[in-house]
C-alpha cells in the first residue's frame, strides 16, 4: 500500500499569534499527567543513562517537573536512587523506567516499595503484545501508582492503550537526536503529526500525552503542546548539564559530556537491549541510535529557566493563560523551506553566543 498522507515536524510549522491580554508572567504551567498527579511545569526528564540519575531527578523535583529515573542500572540501584531522592526531597515526584515481562514486573514492585510515585513501561514500541500484558498487570498489582506507556505515534496505538486503562502515553518513534530508527529500520512518524493524531484519538479518554523527543528549542515544546500535549520528555536539551550523568570531557580546553541514545551500542551493552526488543547477551546489538558529545551547559536550572521562559513567551503571544488555552487557541501555519532559514539567524557573522539558542 502507498500512502498519500503527508505528515509535518516542529521546523515544518509555526504557530499564529492571537490577540492577546496575557502577559508572559501571568502564564499558569501546571499541568497532568494523571488524575492523581499534577506537575508545576510541563517538563519531564528522559530516561536515558546520559540524562537522568538522582541529581537529575532531583532538579526536576525542585524546579516541579518530573525527573525518569533510567533502567540501565540493577533494581537494586535504581530503587536505591528513589529512596535517596526521597529522603533529600521529601515531597519530591519520582518517576522511573520499568521494561516489559518478568524482569519489568520484579522491577516495578521494588521501585513501588521504595516510594517511586511513576512507572514508565519504556519500549521502542508501545503497540504491542510484550506491552499490552505487562500494563495489564502493573495496572492490576499497582492501581495507585501512575502508569506511563511507550513509545507510540497512531491514534490506533493510542486506543489501544486507553482501553488497558494506562494513566499516559510517550509520543515519539524516531525523531530524537541521538536516534537512528528511521534510518535503520525505516520505520517512524513526523513528531507534530503525530501528536496532533494520538490527542484526536484520546479525545474524552483520561489519558494525557507526552511528547517525546525531536525538540531542540523552547519554541518546538511550545509548538509540541499546542498540537495536544499535556508535557514533554526531553533527553538533549538537559543533557550535558551539571546534574547530567557522567564526568566532564576537556577536547582542545572546551568542556564537553557525552550524551547517547538508548539504542547506541554502548548503551545497549550495558542494559537496553529489550528497549528494542533484541536480546541482552548477544553477540552483536543492531543499533538504533548514536553516542557523541554536547557543549558542557552548566546548571540544569539555567537551562529550564530558557525553557520556560520562552514557553511563556509562546504562551504569551496565543493569548493562553494556562495549557489548556495554548492547545484551544493554536492555529498552525505550514512553512517552506525559505520561511524555516528565515526563522533562523540569518545575514550576520560571528554571533555572540546565545543561552537559548544553538549556534552551529
């Protein structure tokens, strides 16, 4: 079958300005990811091993996000981590990634009885048998915890978890970074289409959205949650920062850390193998993403406040007091490629450097 449908990415679009009587500062961010949980701001931390440990998960805390403890570790440390969070932070919000099976069930009962308040069932792909029984089974043992699934991009996959009763859903097959699933196994989705199909889907179910991956500036989470998200999860945008896992790398006295996808070999020899559905112990992985090297950003704290800041601004210029307004008031408009360089820098040399802005 040939499909004729065409499907657009955050540098495809922009949003329309509206009229406005809401000031950047007077913007509400709280937003849901259950019925049972509400966060201060629509950012949640990926769970990779590059992105997010204890610090992490902490910063996000603080700063009244939601931090995904990674699975790249054993139950016994990462249920350790919950409970080091917690004590440091009593009230703070921990979430952490489980996978599928036996191991993913053994695993989501020892971060439940260390206090973790999110399990993420973390798959490359959500539309499937390993994960339907699984959150059926979380679902039954654990009814009080929320439930994080995925990753999908179909209103079909959207349906079918809503019907298991999952508290949220992760958009994004592909578009990260560090991701090269597209590339090797051709498979994917353009990350606005996406999620403007899987929130048509979910209309009048209890299941909120997070948008997961593909964003490089404050203005692609803008555009993520005004095409019907209620969060975002982001891996490159708070890697390479203080509370980032790792130690600092000195190339010609420029600090840099390492980032990589889960789907990189290292990474998939160290744990993540069944992420991707491939066994652990094999003798040869088939990637499906990449290792290199970010800028050393300092502070997380920094690096949220640009975000925020300019999801405000964006907020700002909709008009839209609260979350819920940004999705009600955006109207998109395609752009070509001229009007995407137009969007950029342009005509300039030798720019000063920018905090929320990437200078290539």
């Amino acid at each position: 079958m040939i499909a004729t449908e065409e499907a657009l990415t955050f540098d495809d679009v922009l949003l329309i300005p509206q009229y406005s009587e809401i000031l950047p500062s007077e913007v509400c961010l709280k937003t849901a990811i259950s019925k049972t949980l509400i966060l201060d701001i629509p950012i949640l931390s990926a769970a990779m091993d590059s992105v997010t440990e204890t610090d992490m998960a902490i910063a996000l805390a603080q700063e009244g996000g939601l931090g995904i403890l990674h699975k790249n570790m054993s139950e016994i440390e990462q249920s350790s981590s919950v409970r080091k969070i917690k004590e440091n932070l009593s009230d703070a919000l921990v979430g952490a990634a489980i996978g599928t099976g036996l191991q993913g069930i053994s695993r989501a009962t020892n971060l439940v009885e260390a206090g973790v308040d999110v399990l993420v069932i973390d798959t490359a792909h959500g539309h499937s048998k390993a994960v339907f029984q699984t959150a059926l089974e979380i679902k039954s043992l654990f009814p009080q915890i929320t439930l994080i699934v995925g990753n999908i991009v179909t209103a079909e996959a959207a349906l079918f978890l809503a019907e298991i009763g999952v508290d949220a859903v992760k958009v994004g097959i592909g578009p990260g970074s560090i991701c090269t699933t597209r590339i090797v196994s051709g498979v994917g989705y353009p990350q606005i289409t996406a999620i403007i199909n899987v929130a048509k889907a979910l209309k009048g179910f209890p299941v909120t959205i997070i948008a997961d991956g593909g964003m490089c500036y404050s203005g692609d989470i803008v555009k993520a949650l005004a095409a019907g998200a209620h969060s975002v999860m982001l891996g490159s945008m708070l890697a390479g920062t203080n509370e980032a896992p790792g130690e600092i790398i000195y190339i010609d006295e420029q600090p840099f850390k390492m980032y990589r996808g889960m789907g990189s070999l290292g990474a998939m020899e160290k744990g993540s193998a069944d992420r991707y559905f491939q066994k652990q112990g094999e003798k040869k992985f088939v990637p499906e993403g990449v290792e290199g090297l970010l800028h050393f950003k300092g502070p997380v704290y920094n690096v949220l406040y640009q975000i925020l800041g300019g999801l405000r601004s964006g907020m700002g210029y909709l008009g839209a007091k609260s979350l819920q307004d940004l999705r009600d008031r955006a109207s998109f408009v395609r752009v070509t490629q001229s009007g995407r360089a137009e969007s950029h820098i342009h005509n300039i040399q030798k720019v000063q450097p920018s905090p929320n802005y990437l200078i290539s």
